[in-house]
C-alpha cells in the first residue's frame, strides 16, 4: 500500500460534526486560519463596496455574500471570503458556483489560495477569480475563459450575467489595501 492510502477522506456529513472553521477540498481538511482584524477589514470594505454597486445596479438575481458555506459536492466544501452568487438559493448554503470569488490573500492562506482554490474554482466554473494581497498592495484577475482562467489585471467592467455588468475599479480598492 501506498502512504497516501492512510489518510482518511471525510464528506459533508462529517464536516457537520466538527468544532472550529474548517474547509473540505478533495476530502481533505483544512482548518480555517484565526481571523485578523486587516482581513477583516479588507473583507468587510470590499463586501461594502460590491454591496453598493450591486444596490445601484438593483440587480434581483445577483448577491453578495461574506464567508457562506459553498458546497460543491460530498467531499468539498468551502468558504470564501467575499463573493457575488447571480441565481436564486433558499438554502443557508451556496449549493451552486458563485459568479466572482475574493479571496484575501495572507501567508497562512496564500498557498491554498493560489494552487488548491485557483484550480477548483476554474474547474467549478466560476466566471471571476481574484486575489487581493494586503502585503503588496495588488490585485490578481483572472476571468474564465474556455474553460480555463486568463489574467486580465486592469478588468474595470465584471459582466456578471447577460443582463448585469457591474463597473468595478479594483486600481481604487487596491490603494486602500495598506491597513496598519
């Protein structure tokens, strides 16, 4: 037998079961790091602000949402930290692809985010994929397209479905990344 056959794959119906914040990718575990009054704070100021231009553009079917629960099978479940879900849920969780996904990036995250999150996210569909890093002040971009992610650093108009374009200039959130 190989090493990797010891290691034990869970499902949702374990991850119900466990105490803290964990993610399930793959089957694996993933404890949640301890929130950060900057991620936070980041999270909170750019959910404020998609929050805002989604109210202006009085979308009905397009959402944002902070840290909910996106299952996307027995075996993996996530949370990411801000997203827009365009299409109608009654759930308390995400049982389909959200449209955009942030994730701010830290050190104990930013491998997770880069590598696993990058390649599920692709793999699931999700239109907008972007990771803001507070240490440098910078944005990554990435747009579905034919199936695999494309940078596309200097995207200002995020057209989260045939009938909602929503003009976003990630330059201004960008230069408030800098929290002490």
């Amino acid at each position: 037998m190989k090493a990797f056959d010891y290691i034990p794959l869970y499902t949702y119906q374990d991850y119900l079961l466990w105490e803290g914040d964990w993610e399930l990718i793959n089957g694996h575990p993933h404890a949640m790091s301890p929130s950060i009054r900057k991620h936070q704070f980041i999270c909170g100021m750019l959910g404020a602000q998609l929050h805002e231009l989604l109210g202006k553009k009085q979308v009905e079917n397009c959402s944002f949402y902070y840290k909910l629960d996106w299952i996307v099978n027995e075996n993996t479940v996530v949370r990411p930290d801000v997203m827009i879900v365009c299409g109608e849920f009654k759930d308390d969780f995400l049982r389909f692809p959200p449209t955009l996904i942030v994730e701010v990036l830290s050190a104990s995250t930013s491998m997770k985010d880069k590598n696993i999150k990058y390649k599920l996210y692709e793999e699931q569909k999700v239109k907008y994929y972007i990771l803001a890093n507070p240490d440098t002040q910078t944005c990554d971009i990435f747009e579905l397209q034919n199936g695999m992610y494309v940078a596309v650093n200097e995207a200002k108009n995020f057209v989260l479905q045939e009938d909602c374009k929503m003009d976003f200039d990630i330059s201004t959130f960008v230069a408030k990344l800098n929290i002490n």
